[in-house]
C-alpha cells in the first residue's frame, strides 16, 4: 500500500486477502473423526475437572466461612457485658484476695 493508494486499490487487495485466507482454510488437511473424539473427550474431562475444583473451592469457603462464624459467636461470648451477679462475684473475689495477703 502506497500513499497514493486509492479505495478501489485497498478493496481490491483486502478481497485478494481474504480469498487467499480463504483458500488456505478449504486447503487445511480435514480433522480424523479419531482424533476428534479423543479432543472431545479430553474437553469433557477438563470440564469435569474444572467443575469438581470449582465443588471443592466451593465447599472450602463454606467451611471457612462457617468456622469464621463459630470464632465470632465464640469471641462475642467471651466479650459479652457481664451480669451484675458476675460483676458482684468478681469484685468479692478480689476482696477476698486482698484480705487474704493482710
């Protein structure tokens, strides 16, 4: 292509193009129905494998998610405000261990 290249020049060769591509692809040798059922197949398999890793994956972050749950039930029991019957053992205890060093 040329600067002075017109539009009827650059059609002429993008169809030029395009019917080489095109004898190039009727050219290509056709596909063994063998070797096709063995692509086929191993195309099932990676979708099996990619289907189970994704169940897997899956199963993992409900897991995860369930245990994270459980620490967080767990810490906010711990971290409950305290009754005043708690409150009022906790302050005795202190009381008595004070009175126990004297």
């Amino acid at each position: 292509m040329t600067y002075k290249s017109t539009f009827q020049d650059r059609a002429g060769q993008a169809a030029e193009a395009k019917q080489k591509a095109l004898e190039q692809y009727k050219a290509r040798p056709q596909l063994d129905p063998k070797e096709a059922a063995e692509r086929a197949a191993a195309g099932q398999q990676r979708a099996e494998a990619k289907a189970q890793k994704s169940a897997d994956k899956k199963a993992e972050k409900k897991a995860s998610a369930e245990a994270k749950a459980a620490r967080d039930a767990a810490t906010a029991a711990a971290n409950a405000p305290k009754s005043e019957a708690e409150l009022k053992a906790a302050r005795d205890a202190k009381y008595a261990a004070r009175k126990a060093r004297r």
